[in-house]
C-alpha cells in the first residue's frame, strides 16, 4: 500500500512538473486559473455578505438592544407602561454567561430543526440598560414633524450612537432634567434646525396638551432612514415627568449581547428563569422579523454563490482531467503493461488533479483576499446610503469561513475526480502501445 502511494505520488509530481508548451500544459494552466477565479468569487462573496450582515445588524442592535424586557401588555407600542427599576436581574445580567441551552443542529451553514442537541453561546450578556418612549411633535419656527423621543439615563452606552454623531455631542447631564436633545441628520433638515438651535415639542397626555424647550445637543447618522426619521434621544427624566412616573420607574431595559447568534437562547433564558410574570422579553428578532428575513436571506444567496462556483470547478477540473488522460493514453499503457493497476493509475490521475486544485486554491486565496482587502481599507466600491444603509460595501473577514470554503472545495472536488477518472479502465495497454 505504501509502495503504490508512493508510486502515484511521485508519477503524479513528475506530470505535473513537465513544463512543456503542449496542448496538455495549456490545459493545466486553464484549470488552475478556472479553480483559482471559482475560489476567489467565493471567498470575496462571503466576505460580502459576511459585512453586510454584520454592519447592519451592528447598527440595528446598537440602536435598539437585542432584546427588550417589558411590561407584558405593552407590546410593539410607544406608549410604555412604568415597570420599576428596582429589578433582581438589573443590573446583575451585565456580564452573565455563557449559557447552555438546546437547539438545532447547523453543519455548514444548513439547519436541522429536527435535530436538537445541546449548545453553548458563543457569548455573554454584554449590558443591560434602562429606556422609555415617548410620542411627540416637534416645531420650530417654520416647521412640523413627528417624533418618537427615547429616553436614557446616566447608565446609557453611548460607544455606538457616538461613532453616528456628526455635528455637537450627546446629550448633558443626563438624569438630572437635562433639556438637551440629540435629533437625527434627516430631521434636522426638515426642520431646518442645527446644533445649539432651539425648537420646541408638543405631548399630550391624560388629553391634556404640554410643551417643552429643548436645544439640540447633537445630530446623528446611522443610514437607517427608518429610524433616523423617527427617533431622537433625551434625558429619562423629562419622560417620567411627563407621564408622571416615580423616580424609580422606567418603560423597559434594553439587553445587549456578545452575538447575535445567542439571541434565541437567552430570550428565552430570560423569560424562562430570570424575569418575573409581569414582565416579558421580546426580542429583536420579533420586532423587527422583515430585517432577520432580509439577513438570512443573504446566507441564502451566500450558499448559492457557492454551489454554483463549485460546480464551475468541478466541470472545468473534470474537463482537464479526461483531457490530460486521453493526452497520456500512451502513458496509461504503459504503466498497465507493466503491471499497473487500474486503481494505481486513477491514483496516479487524482493526485495530478489535487496538484492543480491546490495550486488553484492558493491562487484563489490570493486574489480573493487581497481584493477583499483592497475594498475593506480603501473602499473602492460606493454604495447608494438610503438602499443600502450603507455608504460603500462592507467586508469582513470570517477566517472560519474561509477556511471551510477551502477545506470543503478541496474535499469535494477530489472525490467527484473518481468519477473522470474512470476512463482509465478503458483503456487497452496493447492498443495505447501501438497507437504511439
């Protein structure tokens, strides 16, 4: 056994290091270069879709938390009902996990629904944050519009909305009445307001009309036109005061988590064994269902681009190979004459092709990370902001990913080379002698 593979190896080095100008070199050099070009598309695809995913989901969930823990009869609304602050898990849940829980099995990409196991999340609970909405119109001089004010205490993470600011700061003096507001780039313009500017907003509550001065602080753009156009910030307070909660009360907390991928399994942890019976967690996932469509939509495209720069591979390496044996007949005769057998030729053929997958795969990686590079620091490719939410295509750089395009195409491939490499078995050693 070791004699044979040892055999096949070395034929199959010597094939391949022939440097001759013949129709078969030709060949070669087209299946390394099709293998390469099929490598790099799967690899830059992935790399794409992987930013996509990743910075839009970054600037939903930085907005919005993953998961929402409020009252249970305050669900999809912006009217939040008080629940107090005084909570066992807040703010204990800031750093809890990894969790176990059960659920489907994934292999490459595919889920099987039927095929519970047990898991662990791949992260932790990062921050818990307090929060409320309030409903409101705004109006300056010369302008109307409606707006959906969020509230945030002193414990608010600002990292993310802080990287979106692009004129003035965030609000000041936050739980202490701070008449300060942080509006959205869209809606300044159609107030045709700006930072340190004043405007006032309108509130109704119990039928009762109240208005309230506020100076914008800062405007922000996050691209997500949806939310830009409906949102602003302020101080906590000035909604407690509004709605005539205590101190102590607010409309819900916010979750954040390490990994989006954990959000099923602590939703329902949190609901399961940390929340009491008056409250409910809702998780982003089901707020906001069209976004997760939209997402695991890509993965869908993502395994089609793959499939189909397989099969690109695999017919054009399948072409190479019938074409290197049919050139090698002589060759095949020989080998069988003296005693070769068939499974020792498709051996010697097999390996031959791995010379060139792998020299494609090389080449491919190359080219397919150095393009995705080239768009992740330069951005060569600018995308329209309010189709894309983004200003230019995204790249990230999945390494486990990548790694199990490689492994997966070069196990694939080789095992479809038995297939071609069949033909040797047809072919005669007297017949492939006098045909020379």
């Amino acid at each position: 056994m070791k004699r044979t593979t040892f055999l096949s190896g070395f034929l199959a080095g010597r094939l391949s290091a022939v440097r001759e100008r013949n129709f078969s070199s030709l060949i070669v050099r087209v299946g390394v270069v099709a293998t390469a070009i099929s490598i790099a598309v799967m690899i830059i695809a992935t790399c794409l879709i992987s930013g996509f995913q990743k910075s839009i989901s970054e600037k939903i969930f930085g907005f919005w938390g993953h998961i929402h823990i409020i009252h249970n009869s305050e669900l999809n609304s912006y009217e939040s009902k008080p629940i107090s602050v005084r909570q066992n898990f807040y703010p204990e849940l800031k750093d809890k996990g990894p969790i176990n829980y059960t659920g489907p099995q994934e292999v490459l990409g595919f889920v099987f629904p039927n095929w519970q196991t047990q898991h662990t999340t791949k992260g932790k609970i990062r921050n818990i944050q307090a929060f409320a909405f309030k409903a409101g119109i705004m109006k300056t001089k010369s302008e109307i519009e409606g707006i959906v004010l969020k509230g945030v205490d002193e414990h608010f993470n600002w990292t993310f909305i802080k990287d979106f600011i692009i004129r003035g700061k965030p609000v000041a003096n936050i739980g202490k009445g701070s008449r300060d507001i942080l509006i959205s780039e869209q809606t300044a313009d159609r107030l045709k307001t700006d930072v340190g500017k004043s405007l006032i907003l309108y509130f109704v509550n119990n039928g009762e009309q109240i208005k309230k001065k506020f100076t914008v602080s800062g405007i922000y753009k996050t691209g997500l036109e949806e939310y830009d156009r409906k949102f602003a910030i302020i101080d906590i307070a000035i909604i407690r005061e509004l709605m005539g909660w205590a101190p102590d009360e607010v409309g819900g907390f916010e979750v954040f988590l390490d990994d989006v991928a954990d959000l099923d399994a602590y939703n329902t942890y949190l609901y399961d064994q940390v929340v009491p019976d008056s409250l409910y967690t809702e998780s982003i996932r089901m707020k906001l269902p069209n976004i997760f469509e939209w997402l695991e939509l890509q993965n869908t495209n993502e395994q089609l681009i793959i499939g189909l720069m397989m099969i690109v591979a695999i017919i054009n390496l399948s072409t190479a190979l019938l074409i290197l044996i049919v050139d090698r007949t002589n060759m095949v005769g020989m080998l069988k004459a003296l005693g070769a057998s068939n499974f020792l030729v498709q051996k010697v053929f097999i390996r031959f092709a791995g010379h060139i997958l792998v020299r494609g795969l090389f080449f491919g990686n190359l080219f397919g990370l150095l393009i995705a590079g080239a768009q992740k620091y330069f951005k060569l490719i600018k995308l329209s902001e309010k189709d894309y939410y983004l200003s230019y295509a995204p790249i990230y750089f999945d390494w486990s990913k990548i790694m199990m395009i490689n492994v997966f195409a070069f196990l694939v491939v080789i095992l479809i080379m038995l297939i071609p490499s069949l033909m040797v078995r047809s072919i005669s050693p007297l017949k492939a002698i006098i045909m020379k």
